[in-house]
C-alpha cells in the first residue's frame, strides 16, 4: 500500500487517495461492523490467530499473496477469537470491489464456511452445467460463475481413479491423464478461439472441467468392477452424458456453420479418456 | 491521471483478476491465427473426401485461397489417438491369436510413441520439403505444405480401422494400399505444384517414398 511509500505523495493524490479510503470504509462498515479497518499494511505476524481462512480458490475473491503463513495453522482453531483490528484491514479492502458483488468479510469467517461457500458454488455450477434443466430461470448463471477448483477436483480425481485401476506404471498413467485433460482444455479453447468464435478463456476451462463429472463416475464404477462388457457400457453412457452437457455451451460459442469444427475435438478428448477407462487394467 | 494509476497499482498486484474476452495478450495473437482457420464445416469435408481421390492433382487450388491449420492439427491428433488405442487392441488381438492365453496389458508408452513420431512427421518434412522447394528455386508456400500433408494422414486414420483385423497378409494389403493412395495424393499434387520442372521431380519421389516408409512405421507401431 502506498503509506509504505518513499515517494513523498503529490497534494491531489493524496487527498484522493483519503476519499478513497473513506469510501472503502464505509463499504466495509457497512457491511460488517466487526472489523475496524486500519491503516498500516499488513506486515507478516506470525504471532497473531486471526482466523483469517484463505479462501482455496486463488482465482476469485481474496486474492491475498502476501498473507502470513500463520494462516495455513489456523484450520485447527475452530472458532475464532475476537480478530484484532490491526491486520485485515488493507486485504479486506481489496476483497471488496471484486466484482463478486458485496463482500463478506471473508477475513473473518470460520475456515468452515469458506469452504461451505466454495463446495456449494462447486455443487450449484455442476448441476448448472452437468444436469441443464432447459426450464431453468437463468441459463447463464454457471457462466458467470465460473470457478476453476470444480475442474481441478474432477481432473485430479479422474487421474488418480485411472491410476489406481492400472496395475503397472501408475505414475505414467496419472501423468498421460492429467496432461490429455488439462492440454486438452486449453487446446479447446484455443480453437474455439481461432475459429472465431466467442468465449471466454477461463469460463470455458471451468466448463470443461465441470463436463468430466460423469467420467468421474465412471471410472469410479470401472475401478471397483473389472468386468470388459460392463465396462464399454458405463463408459459409453457417461461419454455420451459429457458430450451432451458440453454441446450446448459449445455450439453457441461459434459460427453455426463451424459447429462441427468446434464439437469434434471435445468428443475426440471424451472418447480418448473414455478409451484410458475402459483399457486400464 | 494519478489516481488512475495509483488504483490500478493498489488492485493491480492482487494476481489473477477474471479473464476478460478481450484479454491483454491472447486477443492480439489469436487474431493473426485466425485466417488459418477461416473454414466452414463443409469445406472441411470436401477437403477430405478429396484427400481419398490421389490422381486429381488439383488440391492445391482448392486451397490457394484458403489454406487452413485445422485439418493438420486435428487429423495428426486424430492419428496419433487411433494409433495409441488400436496399436494395444491390435497387439492383443494378435497374441491372442497366436496364443489363446494371452491378457490385455495396456502400455501407455503408445501414446507418447505415436504422438511423438505423427507430430515430428507431420511438422517437420512440410518444413523440409519447403525449404528444399524454396532453395532450388520454387515459390512454394509453408502453409499450404503444411495442409496438404495433415489432409493426407486422413487414409491412414481409416486405414488403422481396417487394421484391427489381425491377419498378417490383410494388414500388410491394407497398409500398403493405403501408404500408396496417400503418397500419390502427396506426390501427384506436389507435381502439378512445381509446374513441370524436370529437375524438381527427385522431390517428388522423395515425397512418395516418405509416406511410405511412415506407413510401414504405422505398420510396425500396430
């Protein structure tokens, strides 16, 4: 923060930056009057248990880099003492204008309800994206809500299901399953992108990750049945589900007359990770 | 001004902000690839079903206008797929047929084989054959070599279909079928690319034998 700063502030700006400050203040009183914001940074203060939760997704609302390792202690402090006014201030007031609407204090929150939030934004976007209901109010809810923790749970998952059920190289077959997914991902993307189309980086990568929920459960049910015929079932029914939730999100990205273009390679990288299921042994 | 600026620097060092559409880096560069890939899905297909028919030697005016990357890309990935899962069905079914005893074992070193071998292959003698073309005096262009040969992987991946079938002389048939069809594709329309110039034909055969001697690596890699 700038209080930090050797160079001496010019007039304006320093006015500026007091109603600045003003202004966050009154967002953060009015949001929750616990916290009393102060000014100086936040230096790293190993000593004291706040009950800050680092939420686990970097990506979204406390994009804290420089919090003190103290922090990953405190998941074995289940409620949380009085936090004292000197630290969170200056993260807290760059929670809030993130564009996730008006911040809780997450700062302050048990370590649970972080992850409660997190886990019912992971299961609200994967019955958006995996279970469409095409009466649903607002279609475009999982779009703006993307997350990028979904995809890395799933593709993690499907990982190491495949590299359980194999009998020799594990360590290959985790590593082929989670470079095909996570490539795969981006290079999708990529040509959505270059044949046109509209999308957006991220949104689509969560998309993606979310369509590999049935995968999942398929390579769950392969793993504790080893059975060839059951198998090529399971493993066609749940490739068929994931091609079926991706479609719509990726044929309304492109050019009506490039849909193919656009769909082929998704049903290519189901059907090669179908095709890991069904022959890991 | 200032305090523009004093706001970007207090959010700016918080890290991964949500990608916008038009994102700083990737706008600028997807833009200038775009053109390769300024096909529909009909063209695609009939740029396809002409890849099967070598003796038109007329597919480089079909794509003069319009080259496109994307038949390279996904046609290479397609085969090193096909490759990888029928390369270990096809080793089964032949063990299998030798000796009844034998169980699926499943050797993900395919793919890294496969993958390995159709990229290298498929970047680099379009690469080389440019070169060479451009040194000896020709006008060639990178882009259409490149389309040219990822349109003519498309027989090998039909052919690595056919190839599930585990009698030896069936697949040695099929293989060399299929090698001949795509290397004349390759080499009749390298022909009529260079506009009969005699001395230039060594590339040519060079050309045809190269697609042969990747199908009988194909061959060997089942």
């Amino acid at each position: 923060m700038s209080h930090g700063d050797t160079i001496p502030l010019h007039q304006s700006s320093q006015s500026d930056i007091d109603e600045i400050e003003n202004l966050i203040h009154a967002s953060v009183q009015s949001s929750s009057a616990t916290v009393l914001p102060a000014r100086p940074p936040s230096p790293p203060r190993a000593s004291i248990p706040i009950s800050t939760s680092p939420s686990p997704s970097p990506f979204i609302s406390s994009n804290l880099p420089p919090l003190p390792p103290s922090n990953q202690k405190v998941p074995s402090v289940p409620s949380a003492p009085p936090p004292p006014p000197l630290p969170s201030s200056s993260s807290s007031s760059r929670v809030a204008p993130t564009g996730f609407g008006p911040a809780p204090n997450t700062l302050t929150e048990p370590v649970w309800d972080t992850v409660k939030r997190d886990l019912s934004r992971i299961v609200s976007n994967l019955k958006l994206v995996v279970f469409p209901n095409p009466y649903r109010e607002d279609p475009g809810k999982a779009l703006r809500d993307w997350d990028l923790w979904g995809p890395f749970f799933f593709i993690v998952f499907l990982g190491l299901a495949l590299s359980w059920s194999a009998s020799v190289k594990k360590s290959e077959v985790f590593a082929v399953a989670f470079a095909l997914l996570a490539a795969g991902a981006v290079i999708l993307t990529l040509n959505v992108l270059l044949l046109g189309g509209h999308i957006i980086f991220f949104q689509s990568l969560s998309l993606l990750g979310y369509c590999l929920f049935p995968l999942d459960v398929g390579a769950i049910v392969c793993m504790l049945k080893d059975n060839v015929i059951l198998k090529v079932i399971v493993v066609s029914v749940t490739l068929a589900w994931s091609s079926w939730a991706a479609y719509p999100f990726m044929s309304s990205a492109v050019n009506p007359r490039r849909k193919a273009l656009a769909l082929y390679p998704v049903f290519l990288m189901y059907v090669s990770v179908g095709f890991l299921i069904i022959a890991i042994d | 001004m200032d305090i523009k600026l004093r706001c970007v620097g207090l959010t700016g060092t918080e890290g991964f902000e949500q990608q916008p559409a038009n994102g700083w880096k990737g706008m600028f560069n997807i833009l200038s690839y775009t053109q390769y890939f300024d096909v529909d899905t009909d063209v695609v297909v009939n740029r396809l079903i002409s890849s099967l028919y070598p003796n038109a030697g007329d597919f480089f005016s079909k794509i003069d206008a319009n080259p496109d990357l994307y038949g390279l890309i996904w046609i290479s990935t397609t085969l090193v797929f096909v490759l990888a899962s029928f390369g270990n069905c096809a080793t089964y079914l032949m063990e299998k047929h030798t000796d009844k005893t034998t169980s699926w074992s499943f050797d993900v070193n395919y793919m890294n084989v496969a993958a390995g071998s159709i990229y290298g292959y498929a970047i680099v003698v379009p690469l080389a054959f440019y070169f060479l073309l451009q040194y000896l005096g020709s006008k060639p262009s990178l882009v259409q070599f490149w389309c040219l040969w990822g349109y003519s992987f498309f027989v090998f991946v039909l052919a690595s279909f056919l190839l599930l079938i585990p009698v030896e002389i069936l697949r040695w048939i099929i293989i060399i079928l299929a090698g001949a069809a795509s290397a004349c594709f390759v080499a009749f329309n390298l022909k009529s690319h260079i506009e009969g110039r005699a001395d230039l034909s060594l590339t040519v055969v060079a050309a045809f034998l190269l697609q042969m001697a990747l199908a009988i690596f194909i061959k060997s890699k089942h």
